[in-house]
C-alpha cells in the first residue's frame, strides 16, 4: 500500500512541478463542476439563450446564478461528492494530458477505461438529492424501471460515489504509467524530483 | 415561492401540482390525498407546510400523525378529514397531477414551470437559487 502512495505522490509532484498541468487540472475541474451543475437545468438553459426576452448578458448572469444550486438544490452530501468529483476528474486529466505529452500516446487500456468509466458513473450520478439522478431517472423511466431508484438510499448519488472510486483507481493506473518508464533509464533520469 | 408570491402579489399567480415521487417516497401519495382533505376544510396550504416541515426525509413520517397535523394547523373536523383520507377519493386528482407534471417535463422535484404572459415557458429542476428564479420571473413579466 505505502508503495502505491509513493507511486501516486512521485507522480504527482511530477506532473504538478509544471504549473501549467496545475492550470489544466483547475480548468478541468472547474468545467467538469460547472456542466455538472448546468447539465441539471439543460432545457432552462437552452429556453433561455433561445429566448428573445434574455440577452446574452441575461444568460450569462442566469448561467452564474444557477452555479449556486449546488447549495440549494442537493443535500450536503451530494454538494461534496461532487466537488470531490470534480477535483479527481480534473487530476485525471492533468495526469493526461502529461502522459500523453511525455509519451505522445495514450496510457494502457486499464488507465484509460477507469478514466471514461469514472466519467460515465459521475454523469449518471448527477441530480438533486430530491429527485433521484436526472439522467439516470429518464433512462430507467424510459424502460419502465424507475422503481430500482428506490433501492438507493441516496437516490443515485451512490453512482458519484462509484465515480470517485473509478476515478481515484484512474489516478492510481495514470500515476504508475508516468513511473514506469517506455525505455530503460537510470531512475535518476526517469524521475528527476527524487 | 411563498417569498416569490410576497414579492410579486398582483403579478404572479402559483398554481400547484400534486408530484408525489412514488418509487422514492412510497407515502407521498398518500400524503399528498391528506393535503386535498385538508383543502376541504380551507387547510390545504397549511396543511403542505406542514407535511413538509415535518417530513424527515427517507419515507420517515409516522402516518399515523396526519390526523394530528391536521389538527394542528386548524383542520376542524378530524372525524370528516380521516374519512376522506381513507376514501381515497383524491387518488385520482393526485394521479392526474401526477400525469399533469411528467407532461410538463417533470423528472424529479421541486419542478417548477414559470409561465410568460405571452404563453413562453421557462422549467426550472430542482430548488434553484432565489436569485435565479427572481430573473426568470422579472424577464417572463417583460414579455
């Protein structure tokens, strides 16, 4: 286990010792939060930006004011995982985007999935604490299924919780892809921060 | 909404649907035939009130309280509540409601739907922040 964290914190030094993967994981982070938030009120949004009473500057204020559903909207449990999601999906991707400019392709199948399953589960993960997951909710109502929701106790937000797992093995798969080097070097050149 | 019809007395009207989520809240119907009772006895808005300050979350509700919540907020006559209640005579509003709010787009609550003058619809998911619902409102008035 102590091996594994040094994987993941040699790692992280690595790619975060370059401020602008810091830049990468905010941006992320903070799209991945936004849309998260929007993709809630998605025909509010298009209502409004198709709509000849809102301007754009009207739009742009209602798209900010919506960011605060996160307080009014979800529990306090919801409100976190979400955050802790948003954080993970953009250390991900940060991760990334180095591997990939180190390397110039992308990591082993095994990093990639989790990465894409971790996404995968948050989207479903994504609703109110009232009602159940959006997307999760229409899917199993299309399929005449929707009573599965009430054998979640947090109403879906089970699959945020699933997200964060899947994202923080994708942390864990990306972290050992930067430690495992594609041609024999001296470790010295391999990971110059030790 | 009640700080949103305060705001706007004589220029926004409330209308209510019954959306009981019955896979997630199994005596939200029911709870929701109690407030039609209650309405009977001139008590519906209270009666909502009510019920939704002390629900607990989680189908927590001990429903065997209505009657006492009834009475709380002023409803007179229990005897004539507690007949109604077990009647279901309201099932049938309640499921229309129901039938009213999916059409309407609804997928989970609060759903709220602010309607201009000139008929343009504005769906609001979730409990969205005053602020934002005070924008939607003031720009559905302009039209």
């Amino acid at each position: 286990m102590a091996g594994r964290f040094t994987i993941v914190r040699r790692s992280l030094e690595q790619v975060f010792g370059d401020y602008r993967y810091i830049a990468v994981a905010i941006a992320t982070a903070l799209l991945a939060f936004t849309l998260s938030v929007w993709l809630r009120n998605v025909s509010l949004i298009v209502t409004a930006l198709t709509s000849s009473l809102f301007s754009l500057t009207d739009s742009v204020l209602l798209l900010l004011r919506l960011l605060g559903g996160i307080a009014t909207a979800d529990s306090a449990l919801v409100a976190v995982l979400t955050i802790v999601m948003s954080l993970m999906f953009g250390v991900n991707i940060a991760l990334l985007s180095y591997y990939f400019v180190q390397r110039r392709k992308l990591p082993a199948i095994k990093a990639s999935m989790t990465t894409v399953s971790g996404v995968i589960a948050a989207v479903f993960g994504i609703g109110c604490s009232a009602c159940g997951t959006l997307v999760l909710s229409a899917l199993l109502s299309s399929v005449g299924a929707a009573g599965v929701l009430a054998f979640l106790p947090l109403g879906g937000g089970e699959f945020l919780i699933l997200s964060i797992a899947l994202l923080t093995a994708s942390i864990y798969w990306l972290a050992k892809s930067i430690q495992t080097s594609a041609v024999c070097l001296p470790e010295e050149l391999v990971n110059p921060l030790i | 909404m009640q700080q949103l019809i305060s705001e706007y007395p004589k220029d926004v009207r409330w209308v209510y649907r019954h959306f009981p989520l019955e896979q997630l809240h199994s005596k939200a119907t029911k709870q929701a035939e109690a407030t039609e009772c209650a309405g009977e006895q001139g008590k519906f808005w209270e009666f909502t009130d009510k019920i939704f300050e002390v629900t607990p979350s989680n189908d927590g509700l001990d429903m065997s309280t209505l009657p006492t919540l009834a009475q709380q907020v002023g409803v007179a006559n229990i005897t004539q509540f507690q007949s109604c209640l077990d009647s279901g005579k309201y099932a049938d509003h309640v499921a229309a409601d129901v039938a009213d709010a999916t059409a309407a787009g609804g997928r989970g609550t609060p759903y709220s739907v602010v309607i201009a003058p000139n008929g343009e619809k504005f769906p609001v998911n979730g409990a969205q922040p005053y602020a934002a619902v005070k924008q939607i409102v003031d720009k559905a008035l302009g039209s």
